[in-house]
C-alpha cells in the first residue's frame, strides 16, 4: 500500500505519464485533442451567446444555470475516472515489465 501512496504521490507531483498507444505512433495534436475533449466554456452563455441568454426569462436562465452546473460536475467525474484509467493502465504496464 505504501508503494501505491507513494507512486501516486509521484504522479500528483510531476503528472501521469503518457501511454503511447500500442502503435507506437504519437499523433503530435493527441494532447490538444484530449484537452478538447475534457473542457468546457466558462458559463452556458459562452456557448449560447450573451444575446440568447439575455432573451431568456429569468426561470429560463435559472434552469440553463443548473443544468450547465450538472454538466460541469459529470464533465469532472469524467476527468476523475479518466485519471484512474490512467494510473491502472500504467500500473499494469509497469508490472507487466
């Protein structure tokens, strides 16, 4: 277990390495591509535009705020368990060796 802390530990610190995919070919936009796939604007009125936004009553705004809300938390589970994904694999990699 203290090995696992400790691993870990290192990860947090300089980050998880990158698994090259079992082609061996890294594509030199992977890392522009994941980080697009794990962000989001700062507000839903970013994507609907501030006119749109205005046009809404406030229940309307309201909703649109929870609903942003509820994106941005499935968006961060979504981060965690890529995390998680990431050190398994790489742990199994390392032990595989």
């Amino acid at each position: 277990m203290a090995a696992l802390v400790q691993q870990l530990d290192t990860y947090s610190k300089i980050g998880i390495p990158k698994l090259h995919h079992h082609t061996d070919v890294l594509l030199e936009y992977e890392d522009e591509v994941e980080e697009a796939l794990y962000s989001l604007e700062e507000d839903w009125t970013d994507v609907v535009g501030i006119d749109v936004a205005a046009g809404l009553d406030e229940r309307s705004r309201s909703q649109q705020a929870a609903v942003w809300e509820l994106v941005e938390t499935e968006v961060a589970y979504i981060r965690t368990l890529k995390v998680i994904q990431d050190v398994s694999i790489i742990r199994i990699v390392h032990f595989e060796r």
